[in-house]
C-alpha cells in the first residue's frame, strides 16, 4: 500500500483504536481496525509510543463521534452519513442503521476494500476514491442524495487544511447538499502552542503539518453559512469522564481551561441554498 503523508497519519489513529479495543477498559471499542494495520502501520505507530497521554485524545474523539452519529440514526435510521476523509473507520458496521458513503484517498479505499469488503456491511456502504488535491471531491460527492437528510462527518482534517481550503469545502458540502449537519473536531491554535507537545513531533516527521490553527476556528464556519445550535464539546473533558484522563476539576476548570475548550467536537447545521451556489456569508 502506497500512502501520502496525511494517510499515513490514518494508520496512526486506526493503530492507537485497535490497541483501545484489546485494553481491559476500552473506550471505542472498534473491533476492526486491528484488520486494517500493516507492518508498515505498525511502525508508523510505534513513533508515537512516547505520546500516550496525547494518544488518548484521538480514541476520546472517535468514541464521541461514534455516539453522535449512534444518536441521529436512532433517530432517523435512512439518515445519509457521508464521512470525508474516512481513514480506516468501521462505523458503518459498527452502528445500525444509515446510508453510508465514504470518501478517501484511492490507497486507502483499496486497502479497505482489501481487508473488510463492502458486501460484508449490514448496512447500505459505498467506498469511492478521491483525489483530492486534484480536485475530484465536488464530482464524486455527486454520488451522494443531494436531498437526503445528510451527516456528514470530517474527523481528523481540518486541522491539516489551510484556511481558504476549509472554506472551498464548506461550499463543495452547500453545493452537493444544500440542508446538512456537519460534525467535525476543531482545535484553536492556544491549545496547539501550549498542549500537542511531542505529538506533533512525529506528526511531522510523517512529512505533514497542522495549518488550520486559528484563535477562534469556528468562526469561519460561523461567517459562511454555518449555524452552532450546540455548545461545542471538549474532547479533554470527556476523556476525563471516561477516567482516561486524570486532572482535579479546580485545576481543569481554571489554569488548564485552555486545555478543556482548545480541542472540541463541532455541530453545525447548514440552512439550505441553492445547490451550484456555494454557502452565503453572513458577516
């Protein structure tokens, strides 16, 4: 398998859920990414052995994702979940219910596809390669139900995007979705500077670097088309409601706040334009 820089990172938070998923206490419990390493993923997650603490934060964030989209197609089990840059995720046979489609680099789809076939999914899955620095994503989300009540889901991404790039993609999802709710994980750039440590370290030693840290990174969403209906949720902070993280609330709530609120889980709902259009400032 032949993976780019921000693929191989995909190899490291499939590796650190498949080692959640064997620990005595599992926090997502995703069964199936053990299926999908390699002797190459291996080694890619070996660089991270001194991060642990750090680690954890991905698992937190998969595990609240997962719950989200479990809570909407509890909801409404037609629900079409569309996840853009899908990594190595096994939701679509995890969680019941749902019209799937994932999108990703064409290395990373026949890997899928090699290791955990399509057929095999109790739901409605579809994998389809993109290209994405060429461009291909508008024509292939073209695939999707332009008039479904879509989630779509973008985990890990954001932050390896340069600010006009991230606003390019909110106007491919107005154009191919018009009405849709967005889920995604945001991390401001305090808590870059002051907590991703050593992580970042490896992070750049795959050849790929955070971009997208700005004080506020939601007000981009905000500022083009976006509603936040919800309170945005720490990822820190559940992990310590998961007990995978242990810091006394009078700290965590005080001098480490940049901690709890730097690194969240985002809703944003998208009112519905007219598709070829884009999404409409509201500065």
């Amino acid at each position: 398998m032949t993976t780019n820089a921000i693929s191989r990172t995909a190899f490291f938070c499939c590796g650190i859920r498949a080692q959640d998923a064997t620990s005595p206490h599992p926090i997502c419990e995703d069964t199936y990414a053990e299926g999908f390493m390699t002797d190459e993923g291996r080694a890619i997650l070996a660089r991270f052995a001194g991060t642990k603490r750090r680690n954890v934060s991905n698992v937190v964030r998969a595990r609240m994702i997962q719950d989200d989209i479990d809570e909407r197609l509890q909801k409404g089990p037609e629900i079409q979940v569309v996840n853009i840059g899908a990594g190595f995720d096994s939701r679509a046979y995890r969680l019941t219910g749902g019209r799937w489609f994932e999108f990703d680099e064409p290395a990373i789809i026949d890997h899928k596809n090699s290791r955990l076939p399509t057929s095999s999914c109790p739901n409605p899955l579809r994998r389809i390669a993109v290209d994405f620095s060429a461009g291909d994503l508008p024509i292939a989300l073209q695939q999707c139900d332009p008039d479904a009540e879509t989630l779509v889901v973008i985990e890990g991404v954001f932050m390896y995007l340069e600010a006009a790039e991230v606003i390019d993609l909110l106007g491919v999802l107005a154009d191919a979705f018009g009405r849709h709710t967005l889920i995604c994980d945001l991390m401001d750039k305090v808590f870059f500077d002051k907590h991703i440590g050593k992580l970042y370290d490896q992070i750049l030693a795959l050849g790929t670097e955070f971009k997208f840290l700005e004080p506020e990174p939601e007000r981009i969403f905000l500022d083009h088309g976006y509603l936040q209906p919800d309170t945005p949720r720490s990822i820190v902070g559940r992990a310590r409601e998961l007990g995978a993280v242990a810091v006394p609330a009078m700290v965590f709530n005080t001098v480490l706040r940049s901690l709890r609120d730097g690194y969240r889980i985002h809703t944003f709902t998208a009112a519905s334009s007219p598709r070829g259009q884009g999404v409409p400032g509201n500065r």
